[in-house]
C-alpha cells in the first residue's frame, strides 16, 4: 500500500474482501486500520471496502472506522436493507467514537441480478450514498454468463445503475477493466462506459489511470460547444426567451444543463 498515492488516482479503495483470503481477514482488518492511520495517500479519498454481512462485514466497520475512512464501500448490494443495516452501524461508531455523525460516506457497490433490479431503491436508500458503482465480474458470475471483452452481456446493467444514480442525484462508477495489459481493449471499454453516462471507473492497475482521467474528461469540442450553449441562452435572455437557436439545433433548458455540466466537469478535472 505505501505508495499508493504517488499515481495520482482520485480515489484510492483498500479491499478487505475479495484481495484477501479468508483466513488473513482479521488481520486485514488491522492492517487497514493501521494504513488509515499511517499512510499518505496525497490527495485521494481513501475508501475502505468491506467484506459482506454474512462474512465479518460489520466488525470490518468497527475495527477500521475510527481510523477515519472517507467511505465504506458495501460488496453486493442487493436491497434497501444492506445500507439501512451499514447506515445504522457506521452511524453507532460515528456516536461512539466522536466522529462527526454523517462524515462517512457510503458506495454501494452493485454485484448482482438483484441489486441491479433495485438500484434506484439502493441508491436512495441513505443520505450517505455519494456514488453507485458497479461491478462486472460478479455480476456475469450471478447472472450465468462469460464476460466478453464486448460487454453486450452488461449493457442493461450499466444503463440501469447510470439512471438510478442519476434518479438519486449521486454520481455511477464503472466496473473494472480487467486485463489491465489490453490498454486498446481498455480505452475502447471506456468510451462506451463515458457515452452510457457513467462519471468515472475503477482501475487496477496504475497504467489505466491516466487514461481515465483523458477520457471522462470532457473534450475541448465538448467544453467549446458547452460555452457557445451558454451563451447563446443568455443572449436569448436578454430578449426575454428561454430558448435559442444554435447552428440548426434549438437550444432549451435541457440542453443547457447538460452544456453546464460539462462545464463544471471541466473546472474539476482542472483543479
């Protein structure tokens, strides 16, 4: 882990479920807490993923909690209850320990048929919930199917995260591309996830972050066509119309805030 923070990732995820094998998670759990504690990770949130319910979860809560995570990320998500349950123990050591009540954030992370079906539920289901993220490898696993490097198998299930996050007003992050030697394969995959409407993607390797970072980023033809929006709106405005004409394209609220969307992506891929 030391090091981590030297690649210039945006969020860095310590994973105490599927990274660590069975009989190392208590001493995971520790060793979480102690890089909490002790690491720089520079300016990266630093989300800490937890084992389900069912395996340790929430004494993996307990343990690294007071070491002050960023966020939790919750495996498999599958219904409103999994975050109720997180919610309410998250909020129990936040009380008990004098963190600041509501600090910690939560992930959903979406792995299954069932938690695709209730990702609008899922995404709502807590204040705390900042971003849906997504996950293929179990997800195909639940579902029966192979992962294809096409990903036909996952379009329903990317689209339907996209829109429940967007329905709760939270951000949707995409699966992992897993062959992180295939930077072709990778680039492609991510084009299709930017053009879905997914913000951002996991990587595991730090060879895919720069790359991830070029490519949600809003293009310089996106973020000049965004401006000419705004401005031809305002000018409309000043005549007492909420409506202007681009090009041959009209232009009404919904496009521009979409136009200032791109904006606002580009001011923080910009800091």
């Amino acid at each position: 882990m030391e090091g981590c923070g030297l690649f210039g990732a945006d969020v860095i995820i310590l994973d105490m479920e599927d990274a660590v094998s069975q009989n190392e998670k208590v001493d995971a759990r520790f060793l979480v807490r102690g890089a909490l504690s002790n690491l720089d990770f520079g300016n990266a949130e630093v989300i800490v993923r937890i084992n389900p319910f069912s395996n340790g979860g929430e004494d993996d809560v307990r343990t690294v909690l007071v070491a002050l995570p960023d966020a939790v990320m919750l495996p498999k998500t599958s219904c409103v209850a999994d975050i109720l349950k997180l919610d309410k123990i998250v909020e129990d050591v936040e009380k008990k320990k004098g963190i600041a009540v509501g600090s910690t954030k939560i992930f959903p992370l979406i792995e299954t048929a069932e938690g695709v079906l209730n990702a609008q539920k899922i995404a709502k289901a807590s204040k705390r919930n900042v971003m849906l993220i997504f996950g293929a490898e179990d997800f195909t696993a639940d579902i029966g199917v192979k992962k294809s490097k096409e990903g036909q198998e996952l379009f329903f299930a990317r689209s339907q995260i996209v829109l429940a996050a967007r329905a709760a007003g939270i951000q949707a992050s995409d699966t992992v591309y897993s062959d992180f030697e295939d930077i072709e394969g990778f680039i492609r995959d991510t084009k299709l996830s930017k053009s879905i409407g997914f913000d951002g993607r996991g990587v595991i390797h730090p060879l895919q972050i720069e790359h991830v970072h070029h490519l949600y980023k809003p293009t310089d033809e996106e973020v000049a066509y965004a401006r000419k929006v705004i401005d031809a709106l305002a000018e409309a405005e000043k005549h007492g119309s909420g409506i202007a004409s681009l090009g041959r394209k009209m232009i009404d609220a919904p496009v521009a805030k979409r136009a200032k969307r791109v904006l606002e992506l580009e001011e923080q891929y910009g800091k």
